[in-house]
C-alpha cells in the first residue's frame, strides 16, 4: 500500500485507506473487550485513532514509532475527527526501510539548515563580547550538537513539533528578546538574546526524534532544563565567560517556564528572566495558534477544536482590512523610548 491519503484531506463519513505513522498506542479495556487507542500522523497532521472489539484482538501489538497500513472509517466523536479502524497491519523493518519517511515528518516552513545560518549570522552580529560570541558559536558548531540541532522538535506534540522545530522556536524567541531589548533599553541585550537562544537546548537529549519522537530515559528523568545546562556547562567554562554573566545565564535557562507549576526550578528573578519567560509562553502559544489556522483562509473566522493544553477552544476572528481608502497618510509611527541613537536594531 501506498501513501494515498493525507490527514489534512479527512472528513468524517469518509472512507480510510493509507499509510500512516502510529505516534502514540496505549490498550485500554472497554466494556466489550481491550481496544487500542491510537495516534496516527503524517506530515499534514494528527488524528485520533481506536481499533474496538474484536478487532483490536487481531492486534496483539501496536508499537508507537511503526509504520502502518490502517483501513477504517473517519467518524465525528464528541466534535473531534477520530478514525475508527477496522484493519492494521505494521510494516516491516524493510517496508519501513523502502518508505519516504518525509510523508510522516512534519516540516517546518523554513529548512533547518538556513536556520542555523541565520543563528550563526545573529551570534556574530549581536554578541560583541567576546566570550559571549564564542561561547554561542563554540555551541552552534559543537559537532555533537549541530546534527541533532538541524532535526530536533521543540516539543513531542504541543508547539513547534516538527524536524526543526526547536530552532525555529528558539530563533524566534531570540529575535523576540532582541525587540524586546530594543523597547527596553535597560536589559542586557547581549545575556538575554545568549539566554533565549540555548533555553531550550536541552530538548535535544530530552526528546528522541525520528519517527517515534519519544521521551528518552534522560528526559524522563532529569528534564531538558537540567540536561540543557549540562551540555552548556563545558562551553561556558572553555569561553571563559565571567562568572557574574554565567550565574546570569544560568538562571535564565532555570526560570524560563515562569512558575513552579510550569516544571519551574526557579522563578524569573530579574528583568531578563521575566523578558525570556514571556517570549517564550508568547512564541509556543502562538506557534500552536498559527497550526490551528493554518487551514483557514486569511480574512475568514473560524473555530478550533476544544485544546486541552491551553484548556479552552481558540477563535480566529476576521481581520482588519490592510488599507482604509480614506485619502489621508497614515500617522508616522512615535519614536519609542529610546533615543535613535541607542536603537541600532530597531525593527
């Protein structure tokens, strides 16, 4: 079988019959026998998926990260598609082999590779101490860093959940910092944006990637902030980095989930931790936000599915026409806080 159908194309009444990756299996008991909860994914998305009585039975062993021709039928089930599956067959470790794993990887936008460049360009641009520029580069172009930096998801499902994710996510957030320092004069620019672009390096070790993309014993047990300043610490010592800015930095990557019930060490404690945290939130639920759209045209309204992350249902609301017809400029935008000569990276 061959991959014929997208998750993105599934409506519920329609008929299923393809290739997808089981993201996630757990056997569950129901009141007419043991039925198999199932996540399937391609490169276009997710869905829910069940195998029920008897047929689950036929199904001794479903394992998350395989390959598998399902056959079913897609089915609405309390206002979420669901496939409810009525054959599955894994691939073997050939098929698997043979198969364009591209179909099952999601994709960011931008190729991880021009990422990094781009990272590298802003490490030389920004960073005109000196330790601080060779302590982010020396991280950039470790080379058992870089391989894993250029596939890394910046999360197993939530936001950014993609091959390259994690630089996405963690360029973003750096450039939000450098706008953010850009408004806020009084914040070490150059601490914060070191911050911001390594917050998150630790998911590197934390998450396996590939086509499972799983939990490793490591992330399970240490979690990505304390593995992150593990494979940082070696960098910060060689650069030679002042052990004020270190302790600095080191707080920023502990304190950037914002609160002890985030999985916190440490709350925010100064201007730059609290900067990070709030980038970071805003970056991750934005990222989820654009996904949930991505579908919907510019300029049309539209609900999402209830998200139990965030615990609520999102709206896209339409939007403001870009150009009134009114015959008159626009107001020219005020100058913001600082003087034009302390704003050299003013967006």
């Amino acid at each position: 079988m061959e991959k014929t159908q997208w998750i993105r194309d599934i409506d519920a009444g329609d008929d299923v019959r393809s290739l997808f990756l089981v993201s996630a299996a757990s056997q569950l008991q129901a009141k007419n026998g043991p039925f198999w909860k199932l996540e399937l994914k391609d490169a276009s998305g997710c869905l829910e998926a069940r195998i029920w009585s008897p047929a689950s039975q036929s199904c001794p062993d479903v394992r998350a990260g395989s390959l598998a021709e399902v056959e079913g039928r897609a089915e609405s089930y309390r206002d979420q598609l669901q496939i409810n599956v009525g054959r599955l067959r894994l691939l073997t470790a050939e098929e698997t082999e043979q198969a364009d794993l591209a179909a099952f990887l999601p994709a960011g936008d931008r190729p991880a590779a021009d990422l990094l460049e781009e990272a590298e360009a802003l490490c030389r641009r920004e960073l005109t101490h000196k330790p601080w520029r060779a302590f982010a580069l020396a991280v950039l172009g470790d080379p058992e860093i870089r391989p894993r930096l250029l596939t890394a998801t910046a999360a197993k499902g939530v936001h950014h959940a993609w091959v390259g994710g994690l630089l996405e996510h963690s360029l973003s957030v750096a450039t939000l910092c450098l706008r953010l320092c850009d408004h806020y004069p009084e914040l070490d620019r150059q601490t914060l944006f070191t911050g911001a672009l390594f917050h998150d390096i630790g998911k590197i070790a934390e998450l396996s990637g590939g086509l499972a993309n799983d939990y490793t014993d490591e992330g399970r047990l240490v979690g990505h902030i304390n593995l992150g300043l593990e494979l940082l610490a070696p960098h910060l010592k060689k650069a030679r980095v002042e052990p004020e800015l270190a302790l600095h930095f080191r707080h920023l990557v502990l304190s950037h989930h914002g609160l002890y019930e985030y999985g916190s060490p440490r709350l925010p404690q100064t201007a730059e931790a609290l900067a990070l945290h709030y980038a970071d939130n805003l970056d991750a639920k934005l990222a989820q936000t654009r996904a949930l759209f991505r579908d919907v045209n510019e300029g049309e309204s539209a609900w999402s599915p209830y998200q139990r992350t965030l615990d609520r249902a999102l709206y896209q609301a339409p939007r403001t026409p870009r150009r009134e017809k009114t015959g008159r400029n626009p107001p020219r935008p005020a100058t913001i806080n600082a003087p034009c000569s302390d704003r050299r990276h003013s967006t």
